[in-house]
C-alpha cells in the first residue's frame, strides 16, 4: 500500500518510473514455492490476486468418518472426533507426547480398518498434521530466496526482463517453473481506480463527525492519503479541503 502511494500518475494517465518502488514478493509451501515482482499501479498487487487463491477449507466430515483416502484423513478424524468421545487424557495438548502418541495409536487402527498404509505415521507426522503444520524445506526456501534475488539483479542492471509477473515453482522430476501473469483489478481498493465507497452515516451527523469518520474508515486509507477531501451533496460543496 505504501509503495502505491508513493508512485505518481502523470496528467495522461502513464505511471511516473521515477517515482515507482518495485516489490519483489517469494513465499513456498513444502515443496511448493512462488515470486511475483510488483510494479506499483503497473500490474496486479497482492490485493489484485488474493482471491483467486484456493483457501484451506478441509477436508468433508462425510469424507473423514466413511471414506477416508489417506493416513491424514485418519488423523484428521481421530483428532475431531476419536479424542472427543474415547480420550481419557482431558484436553488435548498438541505439544504433550502422550496425547498425540494416544492419536498416533488410534490412527493406525483406522488406517488398518481402511486398508490405508500407515507407515508414514509417525510422531512428527501425526503432530504436523494436528498442529497443521506447513514444513518449511530448506531447498524450497533456497530456491525462492535466488529466484527473488534474480529478480532484483534483473530490475536493477536490466541485463533481462523480468518474470511477467507471477512465477510457481513445482518440483516434480526437476523444478518446473510456470510464469502468468496475473490480472490487474481496476476497481482494486490498493492500486486501482476505484475511489467509491458506500458508507451509512446518521443524516444528523456533522461534518465534523463524519471527517472523523473517514480517517477511521480502512478503506479510505488504502491508496488515497494524498487526496484532498470533499464533501458535497446534490446541490453543492459542504467541504472541500483546498480551499
């Protein structure tokens, strides 16, 4: 938000370079890793792109009690339900070993009860998977940090262009990288255009009050800082800020 800030636009509408900070963005998941470089008001932001991201929505209870798939999935329900209704142990505590040993027990049982290999299941399995745990693999971590390091060699010497503007990493029998580039949103409240919001306000509200308002209104403070304030109804100015 801060570097969309600081990067003017010119009278015909073209981003002032001079003013533009660029971002270099890398994150990994396991195996998984991704960059995106952020030209400010030039291409999509993180606000842009953070919805057309899957969110972890679990796994169905109707899939964990009667079709499980893997020794996760037993996991999962042993931790939901098992510890729920069989533990004498009280309260879990993810980070006692007797209470996930008990989870750990329980859930080779309902792995054999499913004909699911359970092998995979030992101690820092089943607490990764009940804590949900991300692991951070060093090589993946290594990978991302030189990715993001060439970006910036690239945008600092031009000797390349940069990736356009969005880079997943997928191991798989070598590291495949996949380039997008991501859609700008317009109406985005970071670095669009988009200056219209819906706001309820008391109509016995002074102008005082409904300034007051604003600065606490989030939405009013992402992009815009630098504008001048105005307000007006149909019929003319109650408050404007250059004058």
């Amino acid at each position: 938000e801060k570097l969309v800030e600081l990067t003017k636009v010119k009278e015909d509408g073209e981003v002032d370079l001079e003013t533009m900070i660029p971002m270099i963005d890398g994150g990994s998941s396991g195996f998984l890793g991704q960059v995106k470089v952020i030209l400010p008001r030039k291409n999509a932001c993180l606000e842009c792109v953070i919805g057309i991201f899957e969110q972890d929505g679990g796994v169905p209870m109707c899939t964990l009690k009667s079709k499980p798939r893997l020794p996760e999935h037993c996991v999962l329900y042993v931790r939901a339900k098992v510890w729920e209704e069989e533990s004498p142990l009280g309260e879990l505590d993810t980070d006692n070993p007797e209470h996930i040993n008990w989870i750990r027990q329980r859930s080779v049982d309902r792995c054999h009860e499913f004909n699911i290999p359970s092998e995979s299941l030992d101690y820092q399995k089943v607490q990764g998977v009940v804590k949900n745990i991300i692991p951070a693999i060093a090589s993946t971590n290594a990978i991302i940090a030189a990715a993001c390091c060439n970006e910036a060699v690239k945008i600092l010497t031009l000797f390349a262009k940069n990736v356009d503007d969005f880079a997943l990493f997928v191991p798989l029998e070598a590291c495949v990288v996949t380039p997008q580039k991501l859609e700008k949103k317009e109406d985005c409240s970071v670095c669009g255009r988009a200056s219209e919001y819906a706001l309820e306000v008391d109509p016995e509200t002074s102008v005082e009050d409904f300034l007051e308002l604003i600065k606490t209104d989030v939405r009013f403070h992402m992009g815009h800082k630098t504008k001048m304030i105005k307000v007006s109804n149909e019929k003319t100015n109650v408050y404007d800020q250059s004058n």
